[in-house]
C-alpha cells in the first residue's frame, strides 16, 4: 500500500506551512533519508525527507504558495514491487489536495440564518486584511461556517470582485508568504502589547575607524557592523540587567549573551543569532555573523540558527538612514537601531571641530527593563565604541 508523505512539524510550535519545491517528480526514484521536497516556514526553507525507499507515485499538494496544516498528505510513495494502480484510492479522503476546491460563490450555504455569514474569527480577520466579501464564499467547515483554508483558498480574484480598482494606474497584489504573514502577526502583537520606550544617544566614531583601517592594512578585515555587535555584547556582559526577557509573571535574565542580528532577505527581516557573542574574539565573531548573514539570504538557516536570543541588534546605517526607533522583538526587553556613520560638527571645548558620528536608538519594554538600566546600557555601549581597544580580544 502506498504510503502517505505528510507536512512534518520540522519546526517547534510549526502549525502549517507551504510547500515551496518539489525536488522529485512523480515516477521518479527515492531512498530512503533522500530530500524530495522544501517547505516553507515563518522563518526558512526546510528540507523534506523521505522515510522509506520507493517511488514517487502522486504530488497531493502542489507548490504553489498556499499554506496547509501540519500532518496534511502532500504525496504519495509506491513502495518496491507496487504498481500505479495501487493509487487509486490510497490515502483516504484525507489524501486529496486541501487547496484543490476552486472559490464557489454560494451564499447560501455558509448563511444557515438569513443575512447572517457564519466565519471563524480568524476568517473575518483574513477577509478584512484581503477586502474579500465572506457572503461570496462557501464555507467547508461545520454548518457550512467559513473558516481559514476557504478565504486563502478564494485567492485574487474574489478580492478583485469585492475591491474594484480605484487607482489610475490599478495596483499588483503579492500573495503573503509564510513568512511575511509571520512578521505581520509578531510585529503586530509585539507594537500594540508591548510598552515601549526609546533611549537615544551618539557615538563618535573617528578612533574607531582609525583602528580598523590599521587592522585591514594588517589584513585583519572587520566591519563596522562587526564592532557594533562585538561593543554590544560587552556592553550587556557589564549591565546584565539589559539582558533580559519579559516573561509574564516574571521577568529573565539571561546567563549567555545571544545576540540576534537583523537581516534583510527578499522574503523579509530575519534574525539570527549569535551564542554567546561576548565570549568569542572579534575575528570568530566576524566570521559567523557574516556566515549567518549569507544563510539568512539564501533561505538556508536551520532552526537552532534564530531560535533563542536576548538582544537584537538593527542596523540600517549602510542605508544612510540617520536614526530610527525599531518594534522591539518579543519576549525580548530591548533592540538596538543603529544608524549611519556621517561627519558632523561636534563641540569639544570651545571649539566647533568635524567628528564622523553614529545616532543609536535603543527601544525598551519598560515591564522588563527600567529607564536607568537602559541607559547605563548605552554609556557602556558608547564607552566601548569610543575606546575601541577593548573591543579588540583577537584569536
């Protein structure tokens, strides 16, 4: 009997996911342990192994950018000697392809009252989100009540039919993948729950800049990137305090510094991490953040790679942004944003003299993290920037 390849929870708390690329085709040979397919997360594209040696016999889902419960039939494999006839009926109604139905515009049946639609909350939501009409869906759920796979499943024309293009030029509309849908929801929660408060300071860089191109002409080549996340590490390692996490009924510091680095990907902002960042020389540190950095990119970062973390570290100055204040990134109490390095007149004495200098803004969870302990985070962060031979622990 055929046997079923079902969407694996690949992740902790993993409740559904997309099937981002098939790596075998029906009729094609497998064994066993061999990578026949990736899914895609909130957070990366993972790999799907086959249990057991066969054939590929039948793709239940298609990649094709819809998301589908953990445990869902996504193909079939023919095991050694079985025939293609053995799939006719294998796998059960449970088998068939859930993004398969086509949108069907009948009312009635998801209105058991008049003028009533029965949805779940999380339809009505995604309906609001998309500008669908509920009244124009079917629903497959209990009673006919609409649920989450039905307003996904609706797709762009039934939101075309409910929002009529307004705009001259009309618009373009990109399906959410998983991940963006999870940015959405984390950044959402984390802006409307989350009491935040911003702490802002300046660095003067020049002493800084000044050692790392002696460095580089020494060929030790670090970034400035690198010395920030490196400055911040000791920084937490002497206010421990910073270090910390809202839990509920009670707030956590954390032993190890594990510093999450923000990078931007063409799916969205992911977040690796760097374990305990304050113990390693400057130079291993450059090397796995620029690692993580480059796995980030290409959707390769494995679960243990962003899980965890106590600190994020935002970065947007090789943009020339001068300042910002970043969403704080739950349950973590503090995020760094940091700025470009420009030239600016600074006042030393009495004399107006040209510094090369970085704005730092650091966003707080007041629950977890008071006033005084922010900043006492950032004179030391300040401290360690200015005074850059600290920084510099090399293998």
């Amino acid at each position: 009997m055929p046997i079923e390849i079902k969407l694996p929870a690949v992740i902790a708390g993993m409740t559904e996911g997309v099937v981002a690329r098939w790596l075998k085709a029906p009729g094609d040979a497998i064994a066993a342990g061999e990578t026949i397919a990736e899914v895609e997360t909130d957070k990366a594209v993972l790999e799907i192994t086959a249990d057991a040696a066969g054939v590929l016999g039948r793709i239940l889902v298609e990649a094709n950018g819809i998301a589908v419960p953990v445990g869902t039939p996504i193909g079939l494999v023919l095991l050694a000697g079985e025939s293609a006839a053995a799939l006719e009926g294998a796998g059960g109604a449970q088998s068939k392809p859930p993004v398969a139905a086509p949108p069907r515009a009948a009312p009635a049946a998801s209105t058991p009252a008049a003028g009533r639609v029965f949805a779940s909350p999380l339809a009505r939501r995604l309906a609001v989100e998309r500008g669908m009409e509920l009244g124009a869906l079917q629903g497959s759920g209990p009673h006919g009540r609409i649920v989450r796979l039905d307003v996904e499943r609706a797709g762009p024309s039934a939101t075309a039919a409910a929002v009529p293009l307004t705009a001259p030029g009309g618009y373009t509309e990109q399906p959410l993948s998983q991940m963006r849908k999870a940015i959405a929801r984390r950044l959402t929660e984390a802006k409307q729950s989350v009491p935040h408060f911003y702490l802002g300071i300046d660095c003067e860089l020049d002493r800084l800049q000044a050692l790392r191109a002696e460095m580089t002409a020494a060929g030790k080549k670090i970034s400035l990137n690198d010395c920030i996340v490196r400055a911040v590490a000791l920084a937490l390692r002497q206010v421990p305090a910073a270090n910390a996490a809202w839990a509920g009924d009670a707030i956590r510091f954390h032993h190890d510094v594990d510093i999450a680095v923000a990078v931007a990907t063409p799916k969205g902002l992911l977040t690796p991490v760097l374990r305990r960042a304050d113990a390693k020389p400057l130079s291993v540190l450059a090397r796995e953040l620029k690692t993580l950095a480059e796995r980030a990119r290409d959707g390769k970062l494995k679960p243990e790679d962003y899980q965890g973390g106590g600190f994020t570290i935002s970065n947007l100055g090789m943009y020339g942004v001068r300042e910002f204040a970043a969403i704080i990134n739950p349950p973590q109490a503090c995020i760094l944003a940091v700025g470009a390095a420009e030239r600016r007149p600074v006042v030393r004495g009495e004399a107006i003299v040209a510094a090369t200098v970085m704005s730092c803004t650091l966003s707080v969870d007041h629950r977890a993290v008071d006033g005084a302990v922010g900043a006492q985070f950032l004179a030391a962060f300040r401290q360690l920037i200015e005074a850059p031979l600290s920084l510099l622990k090399w293998e």
